[in-house]
C-alpha cells in the first residue's frame, strides 16, 4: 500500500514558553524549537506499521519553509521512504484551504492508496484533512484510533467518539483519514535512520512546480487577534509549599461539602 | 524550561559553534554525518521519556540478590528502557560500520553519553560497560572471538564487564591473586575472586562477557605478568549461541552509600574448578590491553560526574524559579513582596559557581573527544599532538569533573534548603550517585598520580606545552576584543603560574625533596583542571561575547533586561557571557592562592608519622 502522510513543523510545548506576540496576531517566534506536530508523528508510525505488514511505501509531505526539511528528515529517519517539501513564498500566510489545495495538487502527482494526516496541528483547526478529502472527493474518516486492512480496497476504521467511545466504520480506499494521537506508540529514532537520511536529497516542490496559482492558495480566513484571557472572579490561586497547598485545598473542599 | 537533565542550547552551542563539529564532518570518515542536531535531539527525547523516569524507582527499589539461585535482579522498570536503549543503536554510534556501528564523531557520542548518564546512569553505565568490553575485543580479539563475542557486545545483546580489583588488589592492580592454568585444548583454567564488579550479573541480558585480568601460572609477579581473559557465563556454541553453564557466578553485592539501580557484584571464578577462560591478546600483556578499555571509560566517568553536576544545576534553577522566599534585596523592586529565591544574591552565586563548572566541565569533555576525532581524521605529527592532548587531558576530565560533581550536587541541596536534603527531590539522589564516580575506574588520587608522572614528567612537558601553546592563541584573540582584554590577561597570568609551577615540579623530580611531588600530585591536577577551565571559559567568550553585543549592544540594564526576557539567544550568550566572566573573574582568583601552596617549600605531609595521627 503506497501511503502519504501530511504532516507539519510546530513549536515544542514541551521546550517552549509560548507567549502571544505583542501584535496579537501570532505568537512570539523568534528562537523557538520547533519538531513534529505530535498527531502527524502518530500517523507516519501508523503508516510505517501498515507498511511492515503488508508492503507498499511511505512518503511524509509537509507544506512549510525550508526549515521544515527537518521534520520530514526525521519522520524518515523513523522509517518513511521518502519525503517532498512543499515551499514557496506564495505560500506564506495561508490558511487551511490553502493547505488542503496544496496538498491535493501534489497528492495529484503520485499515486496514493491511502492519505494520513493527525488530527490537529498547533493552531487546532483540524481542518486540513476533511478539506482535503472533499477536494479530491474521496472517503474521509477523523479522529481515527485504529485501523484493519480488510482487504485491498477496504479499511475497517475505528473513530474515537464521546465519552471515551469508538465508533467502528468500513471505509473503501483510497481515503484519507486524520489519526488520533494514542493510536500506537510511536517508535523512537534510532541512530542508524538518522545517518541514512542524513545526506538524502528531498525535493521541492513550489506552486510551479504544482501548477498553483496565487488566488487559488490566498487565504480566505485571516486570524484577527490572540490573547490570553484575563482572570475571572472567584479564582483563587493557592500559595506555599505542596503540603501547605494541598492543606488548604482539603480545608476548602471541606467547607465546600466537597469533602467530609 | 526544557529539560532538567543537560542544556541542548549549550551542547549546539560547543559543538557548533565553539568546535565547528559541521568543520569536522567535511572529512570523508565524517562526510555522511551532518544529521547530529537530530541525534541530539532525538537523546534527549529518549532520555526524557524513557530513562529518567526509570531513576528514582531504580534507586528506590534497587537491585536484589538471591543467595540461592546466585541471581541478580534489576528495578522491573528497567526493562523497557533497555531494550529501547539497543533497539535505537545508540550503543555503537561512534563506531566502525565495519563493527556494526554508526561512525559518528566521537565529540558527539560524547554529548549523547552526558544526556544517557544524566538520564539513567544505572542502566547507561551498564551498557556503556559492554561497549568498552566490545572495543577490547575488537582490538585485540582473534577473528573468532570477534565473531561470537564482538558484535553481540556492541549491540548490547550480552553484557560486558570489567575484572580488575580483588579483596587484596585495589588500586595496586599487580597484586592480582586470580590464577589461569592452561587446558589443553588452549583455553584456561581460572581461579580466583573479583569484587566491585559493576553489573556483573543481571537479568537484563541472556550472557556476560566477563574481561578477567589473571597471571597465568609462573609468569612474573606485578603487572608485568597478569594477562585478560574473555570468561563467558554462558560458553558459546559455534553458531556464538549461549551453552554450557561455565563456572563463574556472583556470590553477592554491595549495599552502598548509592547507585542503588546499578548492581556491583562480588564475582567468584571456578569456585568449583570449571571456569574456562580465554585468552585474549598476548600473554603478559593484559594491562596495556585493560588500559584500552579502562581509556575511554575514564573519560566516560568524567562525563557521568559532569552528567550528575548538570542535572543537579537545572534542578537546582527549576527550583528557585519555584520556591518563593522573602523579599528582594534590589532597590528597584519591592522589598515586601516574596520573590522566587534564584533572585537572592546568595542563591545566584551558588547558581552561576555551578553553571560556570558545569559549562567549562563539558567544554573540556567535549574538547578532549574532539581531539580523538581529530587525530583520527589527521596524519603524522598533527594526529600525534591531538593524541597528546587526549593523554594529557583524560585524567583531568575524569578526577575535575568527578570532583567536581561532589560539590556541585552539594550546592544544589543547599540551594534548596531543607527540601534539598529530602527524598521528594533528586538532589541527595544525585550527591549520594556521584560520589562514586571520583572512586571507579583508578581513584581521583591515582588520576592525579598518573597526571603528574606519566602524561606530565614522563612526557617530557611535550603534550604539555602542545596545550598551553592552544591557551596562547585563545589568549591572544580574546585580548583583541576590547571588552575581555582583562579576561585575557587573567588568564594569560593563570597560564603562565601553570608553567612556572609545572617546571618547578620537572625541577623537583631530580632533586632530594622529590619525594614532594607525591604529596602535590592531587592539588596539582586540580590546579591545572582551574587552568584548563579559565582558557575553556575565555574561548567561549571570544563567540558568546560579540554575538552578545549584536543583539543588545551597549544597553542599559533596563533595555537589557527587556530584550532578554524576550530573546532566548540574547538570553543565553548573556548567559555565557556571566558564567565565563565569573569563572574568570572571581572563581579563578582562588587558583592563585592554591599556587602559593603547590610552591610551599615546607611539606608536613611527607614528613607526617603515621603513629602521630591519633594521640
């Protein structure tokens, strides 16, 4: 099964403080670390464990800057095939359709079975996968936590529903489908994959190259203002040592009738 | 903030931009190894996720012995973590591919072993064992026992150990009591008993591949006559699969002060006359062969004491930014509002002495790897001072930053007071782990020794001086930068006491009091580890200060302090910039004082009778 995976560079929350830039538009950028969005790094290991078990191939793609070759580097480090950097000036400042439209005018020149994305990236949306697939009108399924190749052109998908629940689907491929994080565990890099693909050339792809002109990738939606809200009445931050916390707390909890 | 374990920043920082790692990776033997920001990124990962959290359950449950079975028991939480740990390669990443390994540069195996230590020393002192053993053997093994032996070694699938010291033979390694009696089948006979065997049986891995130092029978007594033998537990089959049982097993462990999660074994050798041993390398000349192997792991416990020190600064910086204590002592702030404590001067300066050891630590660690890489990609007599400046430096980077690692965890239980000193906290953890490090592989005393009579006097001052020519050039472009030209001239005064003093010990070696030089040994190897750190510090300088003062200029400490809270580079080159300006300026201005006493013509020490201690 040949399988693409969309995937994207995004700040590390885990070694990151992320403030609101002063515009309020965006956030503080400069000497960020950045690394693979976390649901798309679940959905290349999904790829790769389909790819163990019935053959084909993985290619990971990302939308983004020249920078962005380091997460398609690693995410092949891991165990992708390949990697395509989708980058262009024309493409700075769009918004999810314009991700999607990009997406599909590369997904047009290959020949996928199967197109993962995860679920969410930094911003939340979680849109480019559904517009993705309405673009090239095919079978979409979001928040997938599992998937069972039934047989070559049908996938047995479960979808993670509310309340902790799993909704189970038949699905006729290809199709696209945004993986849950949690769906396996994804695999560490090992030192062997880092110095294979140290070397290897991706290629770039830019709107040219893709056939895309700048009206089609212009965005539609254009974020106004980030803040962070500021602290309502009645929240009261607890002060001390753990214990001396956690005391308080137990005192609160009890004249609340919270505890007895 | 990040990570508690080692400052990536930092790391990028020497690698990158103090070595010029991406300089050395234009070497063909390196060519194909531009990748190490992701390997460094992908350590830390590992480290993070997988080893850490394994530590303080590892010390908390320890490692068990069952006098029964003779079996050694690791933490459960152990297990996962290992197997991931060898699943990754990361074993052989400085290795020959020919081997099974990656090839990376030494600099940056270096890098990663810091975040492995500092993630779990338990079970990256464990596998870093067998690499060493693996390494023995691809030296001097035959061609048979590289086949079975070497590569399940660098892969970690077998464990690998070092059996050197003996109830009567410590650091006298030449009263080595251990026995080999030739079989006729060319294989040996052992007999004897080994103690302080680290991870001498586990359950972590299906074999062990014991290195045993033993004198075969009627060969000379002292070092001259010891030889190593490969002593398998488990003897291979042809195919190199583990067979019969061979008569070596633990016969207990030690309770120790800490390394809980690391077993250290006493080890008992044909207790019951049917431990086959064999050969590896030449006869009489296992020494020089263990020395191979004892090498890189001393400079492998000088990045575990440097690990310990950084995890212990981090978590020392996590926890004043926490801890909010009594009001500032600054006249712009209010003096009635609880600040966090790293405001307090006396908090900043323990902080700023433990990033100062830590930054120049791993500067002469780095450095000192980065000189094996180097004579490994050069020829002739560069290739040999590079090797000269790894034999100089490698005592120094095992006994100053394992020194080292004993004060800097001492600070960071201080800095957090009586939490500090709990068990709800990893600082004890930390002091009570590190203090080993300045005991295993040739104690801090005998690195001193080895310091100042074999890489110094017995080298004729030539590695020496290779060193201190570096120190010159460092000293002469920073004292071209107006702003450290007083930096400069510090330590071009540090440098030249070093000189003077080092040939008043040379003098000293052929005269009467040469007796003295014994009792100088250790203070001297601390002196020049000072030394060493201040030119360290001031080659930092050199890049931190004008990338500094290209992003905030000559800015008031309002403005300054502006851009930095929201500059994380500008952050950190001031960060630099403090650390080195410290060292330098106050922490060094102690060496001076400390060469007044390596001059003191007066030596009660020597004269000192052992009867006159105690009264």
């Amino acid at each position: 099964m040949d399988i693409l995976v969309c995937v994207t560079r995004v700040p590390d929350t885990a070694e990151n403080e992320i403030e609101v830039s002063k515009d309020g538009t965006d956030i503080e950028r400069g000497a960020l670390v950045y690394s693979i969005n976390e649901a798309d790094n679940y959905a290349v290991e999904e790829a790769i464990q389909i790819k163990e078990r019935v053959g084909g191939s993985v290619t990971v793609v990302t939308v983004g800057t020249e920078e962005s070759e380091e997460v398609l580097r690693r995410e092949m480090a891991m165990g992708a095939d390949k990697g395509i950097l989708l980058t262009d000036d024309a493409f700075a400042g769009t918004d999810g359709r314009g991700i999607a439209t990009i997406l599909k005018a590369e997904v047009e020149k290959g020949k996928y079975d199967l197109i993962l994305t995860g679920a969410l990236a930094d911003a939340g949306a979680g849109e480019v996968g559904g517009m993705l697939a309405a673009m090239l009108d095919r079978p979409y399924a979001s928040l997938v936590n599992s998937i069972e190749i039934v047989d070559e052109s049908t996938l047995k998908v479960g979808r993670e529903v509310e309340g902790g629940n799993t909704e189970m689907n038949r699905i006729k491929l290809p199709c696209v489908l945004s993986i849950q994080t949690g769906i396996n565990e994804p695999r560490y890099v090992g030192i062997r994959g880092i110095r294979q693909v140290a070397s290897v050339q991706i290629p770039v792809h830019g709107a040219g190259d893709l056939g895309l002109k700048a009206e089609a990738i212009a965005p539609r939606v254009q974020r106004q203002d980030y803040f962070v809200p500021t602290f309502g009445a009645g929240a009261e931050m607890l002060e001390g040592s753990n214990e001396e916390i956690i005391e308080k707390l137990v005192e609160m909890l009890k004249a609340k009738g919270g505890l007895k | 903030m990040a990570t508690l374990l080692v400052d990536k920043r930092d790391q990028m920082f020497i690698l990158k931009e103090m070595l010029d790692i991406d300089a050395l990776c234009r070497f063909p033997k390196y060519a194909s190894h531009t990748g190490y920001p992701m390997v460094l990124t992908e350590a830390h990962k590992f480290a993070n996720v997988e080893l850490h959290p394994a530590t303080a359950e590892g010390d908390r449950q320890g490692c068990t012995y069952d006098p029964k079975t003779r079996a050694v028991t690791f933490p459960d939480c152990f297990k996962g973590p290992y197997r991931k740990l060898l699943d990754g390669g990361w074993l052989a990443m400085c290795d020959s591919p020919e081997v099974g390994g990656d090839g990376f540069p030494l600099t940056v195996g270096t890098a990663v072993s810091e975040v492995f230590y500092a993630g779990c020393f338990y079970l990256y002192g464990a596998a870093e064992l067998t690499h060493a053993a693996a390494k023995v053997i691809e030296t001097y093994g035959s061609d048979e026992q590289k086949r079975i032996y070497m590569k399940r070694l660098f892969a970690g699938e077998w464990q690998g150990t070092m059996c050197l010291t003996e109830p009567q033979a410590g650091s006298d390694v030449g009263a080595v009591q251990t026995v080999a009696r030739p079989n006729a089948d060319g294989s040996y006979n052992i007999v004897g008993t080994k103690i302080f065997i680290t991870a001498g049986e586990h359950d972590l891995t299906d074999n062990f591949v014991h290195m045993v130092l033993a004198r075969i029978e009627g060969d000379p007594a002292g070092t001259r006559g010891l030889s190593l033998f490969i002593v398998p537990k488990f003897t291979p089959d042809a195919a190199g699969n583990p067979g019969a049982r061979n008569d070596v097993y633990c016969t207990g462990i030690e309770h120790k002060m800490g390394l809980h999660g690391l077993v250290t074994c006493t080890m008992a050798f044909g207790d019951s006359n049917g431990c086959t041993g064999y050969l590896l390398g030449e006869r009489g000349k296992g020494m020089p062969e263990m020395f191979h192997m004892m090498n890189e792991q001393r400079l492998l416990v000088g990045v575990e004491g440097l690990s310990f020190s950084s995890n212990a600064f981090l978590h020392a910086v996590d926890y004043t930014q926490n801890r909010f204590q009594g009001g500032s002592v600054y006249p712009d702030r209010d003096r009635n509002a609880p600040v966090a404590i790293i405001n307090h001067p006396d908090v900043k300066r323990m902080l700023l002495t433990m990033k100062a050891y830590v930054e120049g630590g791993r500067a002469l660690a780095y450095f000192t790897s980065y000189c094996i890489d180097q004579a490994g990609v050069t020829e002739g007599e560069e290739s040999g001072r590079w090797h000269g400046l790894v034999e100089l430096l490698t005592p120094i980077v095992k006994a100053y930053n394992t020194d080292k690692s004993w004060e800097i965890t001492a600070l960071a239980i201080q800095c957090a007071g009586g939490y500090g000193y709990c068990s709800d906290y990893p600082f004890e953890r930390l002091a009570r782990d590190c203090k080993v490090t300045t005991l295993f592989e040739g104690t801090n005393g005998i690195q001193a020794i080895d310091l100042m009579f074999r890489k110094l006097l017995g080298n004729k001052l030539v590695n020496f001086r290779t060193l201190t020519g570096k120190m010159d050039r460092t000293i002469a472009e920073a004292g071209r930068i107006e702003s450290l030209a007083g930096y400069a001239a510090t330590v071009r005064r540090a440098k030249e006491e070093l000189e003077a003093t080092v040939e008043g010990l040379a003098a000293l070696a052929g005269s009467e009091q040469g007796l003295d030089l014994y009792a100088k040994t250790a203070p001297f190897l601390d002196l020049m580890g000072d030394v060493t750190l201040a030119w360290l510090h001031l080659w930092q300088l050199t890049i931190a200060e004008p990338k500094l003062m290209e992003a905030v200029g000559a800015k008031g400490k309002g403005e300054r302090e502006a851009i930095l809270a929201k500059n994380k580079n500008a952050a950190f080159y001031y960060g630099k910039v403090m650390a080195g300006q410290f060292y330098i300026g106050t922490l060094l201005k102690n060496s001076f004082g400390k060469f007044e006493r390596l001059r003191a013509e007066e030596n009660p020490v020597i004269d000192m009778f052992e009867k006159s201690f105690v009264a």
